[in-house]
C-alpha cells in the first residue's frame, strides 16, 4: 500500500498545478501534462486528474479518463458471448497514467490506478462502460497492468482490459 506523509489528494487538474515541474521519465507523458492535458480537458476530450504532491501545486502523479469503445472481436470469447451482440462496446479509456520521479518506488501509480477504476465504476450509474482500457506503453507498464488483473485484448498485446464485473468486485 502506498506511503503517503500527508494526506494524500486527487482532484481535477487545476491552474494552480505545477505541470512545468513535472517528470515522469517518459518524454510522452511529460509533455502531455505540461502541454496538452489543460487543452484536452477544456475541450472535453479528456478528464486529467492530479494526485497532489508535497505542496498543494505539486503533481506528484496524474491519469486521464476518457470515453473510447471496443470491437466485440477485439475481447475474449469468454467474455463477448455474455455481451450483446453489437459490434462495438462502450469503455472507459484510461489514456495516461504517470507518476513523477521524485515520487517513485512509495505506490502512487497503484493509488491512482485504484482512483480511476473507482470513479469509472461510479461513472457507469450515469454512463455506460463495459470495461476500462488501457495502452500500456512498455512491457513494464502492460506487467503492471495485468498485476491487477487486465487482460490484452486479442491481437494486441499492450492493449489491455479491465471488465466492469471485476472492477466492481475489487469494490464490493
């Protein structure tokens, strides 16, 4: 479980948030939260969220929550053949996830993967999502994925699920 020393925050991306600060080790990710993530959430692309560092304008990590969808061929057949038969599938997409640097080795990406399965569950009273999906970047990223329990979608193997049902489990 994550080591916090203080009590630990995650709230929308504000103006307040150091994003030039931020350093993920990942060019990608760091650029998005300085650059692109304000932009995205103006305009409804996407939801970033910021887990709040040492100082109320540090971010210590951050994910984003979007809409996408799934082809039904896309999932196992296990799990398609309990669906209905439409050939696409509404989902949560969990686009970034990146944690800083400075915060590394103490949970925080596990904290904010916890937050963005808890509020895509809670969007699915309003919203309907059958799964979360996730592209993990590395073999890194996709291991920690599947550390709790997503599965690649078939024919990509950094492409990975989290069905609702499980998810709901996880909160049961």
């Amino acid at each position: 479980m994550p080591s916090f020393s203080h009590q630990p925050i995650i709230e929308p991306l504000g103006k307040h948030h150091d994003r030039a600060a931020f350093d993920c080790g990942v060019e990608a990710l760091g650029r998005y939260i300085r650059e692109q993530a304000g932009q995205d959430t103006k305009k409804k692309i996407a939801a970033t969220f910021v887990l709040v560092g040492d100082t109320a304008e540090a971010i210590a990590g951050y994910y984003t929550l979007s809409s996408t969808s799934v082809h039904v061929g896309e999932l196992p057949e296990h799990i398609a053949k309990k669906l209905p038969r439409y050939p696409l599938m509404p989902a949560t997409l969990i686009g970034r996830l990146a944690v800083d640097t400075r915060y590394n080795g103490k949970g925080y990406g596990e904290f904010l993967l916890i937050d963005a399965l808890k509020r895509s569950l809670i969007s699915t009273e309003q919203i309907g999502s059958v799964a979360v999906v996730v592209d993990s970047k590395d073999d890194n990223a996709k291991a920690f994925y599947e550390h709790f329990q997503f599965i690649p979608l078939v024919n990509y193997s950094h492409r990975l699920f989290l069905p609702m049902a499980v998810i709901q489990d996880y909160f049961a």
